[in-house]
C-alpha cells in the first residue's frame, strides 16, 4: 500500500498489472499513470518530459500498444496488462535486453532522458510488426521527441534488433538477440 495523506475524500482503491505483478495501490481518480508509477511503484524508467502527451518521454505498453502515461489516469489502466521499460532488461540477472543492447551497441541514445520512451515505442511497434522495413521504423519513431541524437542511430538500433529478431525466427531460435 502507500501513503494516502494527502489524496482526499475521493481516494480509491485499484489494482495495476505492470509488468506482470499485481499492485494495489490507493490514489487519486485524477492521478495520471506515470506519477503512480513513478512514486507509488517507484518504477522511475518511464520519464515525465511535456506531461502533455507530445514527447514521448512517458512511453508505456498498454495491452501491448504504446501509450502516453502522462496522458492517462491510473484508473483507467485498471484491468490492462501495464509494461514498463523496466520489464525489457533480464529481472534477475539485470542483463539488458535485446532491444537495450542494440540501442547501446548503435549508439541510439546520448543523454538517455528520451530512451526509456523510445524503447517501449520500438517494443510496441516490432511486436506489432515484426516485418517492419527502416522507412516504417522511421515513421513511428517521429513520434516522440529527442533533442539529442538526430534519430538516425534509434531507427539504425530498431532495425538491427526487428532484423535480428526476424533472422532467429527463421532459425527456429528461441534466444532473443540484436548482435
């Protein structure tokens, strides 16, 4: 639970799926997503950029689609299955995951603030579609905003990971690998 000082006399009780765990969590009606992530869940991942939705800064999978946190009351994500970019990286070993390492290996990220958005944009889009060719990539990764890398090296990042998933998929291997 947490601290409900504070919240009022409308404070309600929901239950969050993220990242495959269940949270009870008493908030606010009006509370967007991303704060009860942020400071209830403490899943600090997903940034607060514009909190109004232009960015893409607060990029989270909402039963699988990318979807502004910022832009969302916790309420509503009840009963939704909620993936957070904390969910990309290996839970026990720590170990990055596939998607991570080819954005760290094609230097798809600089100051970092934006990545945890693009990151679950691109995770979103290649579960959607696998098959994507760069120029597809490139049109969603518009999307959101970075300040800092030009977004040449995120697509180059995106489209090594969908190749490499796609070149595993033809392998028949389970292993989920961008190098």
């Amino acid at each position: 639970m947490n601290d409900t000082s504070g919240l009022g006399d409308d404070a309600q009780l929901i239950t969050l799926d993220v990242n495959g765990t269940s949270y009870e969590v008493i908030t606010a009606p009006r509370r967007t997503l991303v704060d009860v992530l942020r400071h209830d869940l403490r899943l600090t991942g997903t940034h607060v950029g514009c909190e109004h939705g232009i960015c893409g800064a607060c990029t989270v999978l909402v039963d699988g689609l990318p979807s502004r946190a910022c832009l969302m009351f916790a309420a509503q994500a009840e009963g939704a299955r909620i993936t957070t970019v904390e969910s990309l990286a290996d839970a026990d070993t720590g170990e990055l995951g596939d998607l991570q390492r080819a954005f760290s290996d094609h230097h798809g990220l600089q100051c970092g603030f934006c990545t945890p958005g693009f990151l679950m944009l691109a995770q979103g889009f290649l579960t959607e579609r696998p098959e994507a060719s760069k120029e597809e990539i490139r049109e969603v990764v518009a999307a959101n905003l970075c300040r800092c890398t030009g977004y040449q090296t995120i697509v180059e990042a995106i489209d090594a990971c969908a190749t490499a998933r796609r070149a595993q998929r033809a392998a028949g291997t389970e292993e989920t690998s961008c190098n």
